[in-house]
C-alpha cells in the first residue's frame, strides 16, 4: 500500500484520506513516503495516453478506494491530445513544444482539476454526511474556470467560485461565467486575495459548517499534482521511443505544481534528463537557487499573471521529497527568471518565424531556452505550453499586430450566455448567495 505524509511531519496516511484532506492539518503539503522506480521497459507493453497513465499512477493508487476505478478516472480525465510539436525545422535545433492547452478552459490546469474532480466524486459517495459537499474556489484567472469545467454537471456537488470584479480578462471572465447548472459564479468586489480571504474564513465558520461541508480543489492537492506527472511521462516515452535519447524540459513556473510534477517523473525514473524551472518577475525560486536560502515575499503583478506566485507552495514539497539547493542542481534542476519585456519580445520574435504564437507564460520558457549557450541549445529539450495564447488575447495580439485563431473549445465556452452575480467582499455576503 503506497501511504502519504506531510512535509511536516506525523502519521502515514492513505491516499484516499490525503484526497479528502487537501492540506495537512498541521499547514504541510502531503507527498507519498516513497517513489515508484520504473525501468524503461516497464511501459514497453503501454502505447497509448490512457495505458501510461495507468501503468505511472498504478503505485500510487495502490491500496486505495480508487485502485478499480483509476481506469475510468483516467479516461475522464485525458480526452484530449497532449501533443509533443517538433519545432526543429523552424529553429534549426531539437527543440520541441509540449501542448498542454487542447483541454476545455485551455491551459494545463484542465488535467489536474479534471482527475481530482473524478477522484473526488467518487470518494464522497462512501461519505456519510447529509451536508452537500461544495467546492469553494478562489481564482484569479485560469484555475477557477478548470476546477468548474471539472466538476460541471457532477452530481452530488456544488462549486462556487469567487474571481475579482473587474481583475480578470474578459474570457478568463467568460471561462468563469458561462456553467450554470450546479456552478455558482460571483464576483467579488475587492483583490484576489480578498476571495482567498472569503474562503479560508467561510471553511472555518461554524454557521456554515454545520449547513455545508467545503472543500478547496485548490493546486496543492496530491490529487493535482499526480496526473500532472504522467504528462511527463508520456512525452519522454514518446522521445526516447523514436531518438533514443533523454529530454529535457524548460517549465514555466509559478506555484511549482507543475515543476514538481516533472521532477516527480524524472525521479521514478523516466527518461528525462535535465529541468529548468523557468519564473517570470516574481523570483524567489530563482533566488533560492542563486542562494540557497527561501525568501517568500509579496507577489508582483506581470504578463504572465498566472505564474505571478511570491511564496510558492510546493517548494516546500520540492525540498522535503528532493533536499535542498545543491542536491536539487545535481539533478539537473535549475531556475531563471524572464522580465514582462523580454515576455513581448519573445512573443514579438517567434510569431515571425513559427506557424502560431505563444501565450506570454510559455514564452517566458521560449526565452530561457533562447538564452542559453549554442551546445545547449542542440541538445533535446522541450519547452512546455502551458496556454493557448487565444485565452491571454489582449495581451498577445496587439504584439503580433495579428488576431489569433480561437480553439473549437474555446470558442464553445465563449458562445455560451454569461451569468454572475457580484457581492461584497465579505463571508456574509457568501453565506447569502450559498442559502
Ligand atoms: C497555473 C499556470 C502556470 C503556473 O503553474 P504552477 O503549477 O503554478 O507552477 C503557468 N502557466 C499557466 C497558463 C497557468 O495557468
């Protein structure tokens, strides 16, 4: 039976309960007590997404509810291509793109929101709780529009998300506003971190708790992180089947839930070589690999607004599984760190030479990669996309001086009617709309 622990400490868990639980008790981030090790060859029977995934996430299922149902779980979760784009005829080196952005809201977010919905619906069945179980989200952009796409139209559950009045694009808004049905959408009138006010206070107030029973969906579930992996999986499988060599990855980076996931890969013995964890102004995982030392801070607002993280969670996971600073760069991770100009500029050069545009988190990948040496940059990488730029519009078009195709997906969310209400930035307000 594979167990979980916090990064703080106390009792094995099981997978299920770490589920459930979301955070630890006692503020840590759960991580598994050890790591599968694959060979190689232990995926030589699997050739598809579904049987990667089912192989990869097998050990960390096992002796859990979910052990019989992970099949189905994984089917609901990747429906749609996770595509490894060849750029080496366009850029004359073996750099290529994962596309993690063919999911319904259009960035990466789909795949983890989607496999904990699945996962989470199916272990609220054995709870015996009369209270309705509603996922409280607080968004400033992408999350909230996956977590709600993920649980849409589940039985049983309710979501509510909260996004600030006016603080969002307009199809991030539309992403947020189009569900209906068992999805509740308010905009709150205050800053991002009003809404996560709103929601911490709302999971602790008495009144509410004995009416409702709440749960987050938020990044630093297990439940996120893990599909997250096979992503990584799949696409180095799929490189070392037709080159025979490892890749490497440059991921761009905000609260690290993504980051860690390739580390997590490379670690269970994947053929991944090298990971660059790339930040945009916000740089304290930069700076904690230029000084060893963490130094949380405010966030600072950027282009790449969905990466714009000061204290980002899952460092703490990083170092407890992985250690610290020098036995992270020994293997093979490193940080850097790209500025709004140098976002426009990248976005600028590679709409001119590539057949699409990048959204301005993944450029700051696209630039990590142009800065390094000319041997480094003929070694097999991929950077990873982790939007369509169709979803950052405003910010991508004016620097292409182009209108950017909308993917089908997209587009469908953004033909449905918009309906929200906007309340004040307080837990009466909430407790009102959730009567
Ligand atoms: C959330 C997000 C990121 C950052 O991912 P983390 O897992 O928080 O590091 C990067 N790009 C996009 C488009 C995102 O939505």
């Amino acid at each position: 039976m594979m167990t979980y622990k916090s990064t703080r400490g106390g009792d094995a868990i099981s997978l299920d309960d770490a589920l459930l639980g979301g955070l630890a008790p006692d503020g840590g981030l759960y991580v598994p007590t050890k790591l599968p090790q694959f060979g190689i060859d232990d995926f030589d029977s699997c050739d598809d997404t579904p049987s990667i995934a089912a192989r990869y996430l097998a050990p960390f299922f096992d002796g859990s509810a979910l052990q019989d149902a992970l099949a189905e779980i994984i089917a609901e979760t990747f429906h749609f291509p996770l595509p490894l784009v060849d750029l080496s005829p366009e850029l004359d080196a073996p750099l290529s793109v994962l596309e993690l952005f063919h999911g319904p809201t259009a960035a990466f977010k789909d795949i983890g929101a989607g496999f904990l919905a699945a996962c989470l619906v199916r272990l609220d069945r054995d709870v015996a709780d009369e209270r309705p179980l509603t996922i409280l989200v607080a968004t400033s952009g992408d999350t909230g529009g996956a977590v709600a796409s993920a649980f849409h139209r589940r039985e049983g559950v309710r979501v509510v998300v909260l996004f600030p009045e006016g603080k969002v694009s307009p199809r991030q808004q539309h992403q947020l506003t189009c569900w209906g049905d068992n999805v509740v959408s308010l905009a709150v009138r205050g800053v991002f971190d009003d809404c996560q006010q709103m929601v911490k206070t709302a999971f602790v107030d008495e009144a509410l708790g004995t009416r409702f029973r709440f749960s987050s969906a938020n990044s630093i579930n297990i439940g996120r992180l893990l599909p997250q992996s096979v992503y990584y999986a799949i696409a180095s499988l799929d490189y070392f089947r037709r080159h025979g060599r490892k890749l490497s990855f440059l991921v761009p980076t905000g609260n690290l839930g993504n980051g860690l996931a390739a580390v997590l890969a490379r670690a269970a013995g994947l053929p991944i070589q090298d990971i660059t964890l790339v930040s945009n102004e916000n740089q304290t995982i930069p700076d904690f690999f230029a000084t060893g030392d963490y130094q949380p801070r405010p966030s600072v607002a950027t282009l790449a607004s969905a990466m714009d993280v000061g204290a980002p969670s899952n460092l703490e996971r990083l170092r407890h599984v992985f250690g610290e600073r020098d036995d992270l760069t020994s293997m093979g991770l490193s940080a850097s760190s790209v500025s709004d100009d140098e976002i426009e500029k990248q976005i600028a050069v590679d709409a001119k030479r590539l057949p699409f545009a990048w959204c301005p988190h993944t450029a700051t990948a696209m630039y990590a990669w142009s800065q390094q040496g000319d041997a480094k940059r003929q070694t097999d990488q991929a950077i990873v996309a982790t939007a369509h730029p169709a979803k950052f519009e405003t910010i991508v078009e004016p620097i292409i001086g182009n209108t950017l195709p909308v993917p089908d997906a997209l587009a469908e969310l953004l033909a449905l009617p918009s309906e929200f209400q906007t309340i004040d930035a307080t837990v009466a307000a909430l407790s009102e709309v959730l009567s």
